[in-house]
C-alpha cells in the first residue's frame, strides 16, 4: 500500500509539473499516465482522475481492488 501512495504521488507531481511548466501535451501526458493506468488496470478517465487529484484516497483503494 505504501508504494501505491507513494506511486499515486509521484504521478500527482508529475501531473502538476506538467501544468507548471506549460508542457501539458497529449504525449507528455500519455507518458505520465499509461504506465499507471496499465499497472492497476485502469481506464483511461479513471487514470486521469487520479493524475488530476480528483478522487479521494477511498475511491482510489476501491479503483485499484476492483
């Protein structure tokens, strides 16, 4: 569980950093996100809602062991 938090926080950082920097590209941001959602086999919104930090910490657990 401690990587997955830790993995959900670099992917938030990475998302933000994105935006920051003003290269938020679909490229950048398919780099970012698809080994994630391909790792705990998500789709791509559920994906981006995790990048985004627009899911709690509950429906993310509920994403993953689903």
């Amino acid at each position: 569980m401690e990587n997955l938090l830790r993995e959900i926080g670099e992917l938030q950082n990475g998302y933000q950093n994105l935006l920051r920097t003003k290269k938020l590209t679909k490229k950048a941001m398919c780099n970012l996100v698809i080994p994630f959602r391909d790792k705990y086999n998500l789709t791509d919104l559920q994906a981006l809602q995790v990048a985004r930090n627009e899911l709690s910490v509950m429906e993310i657990a509920e994403l993953i062991s689903e």
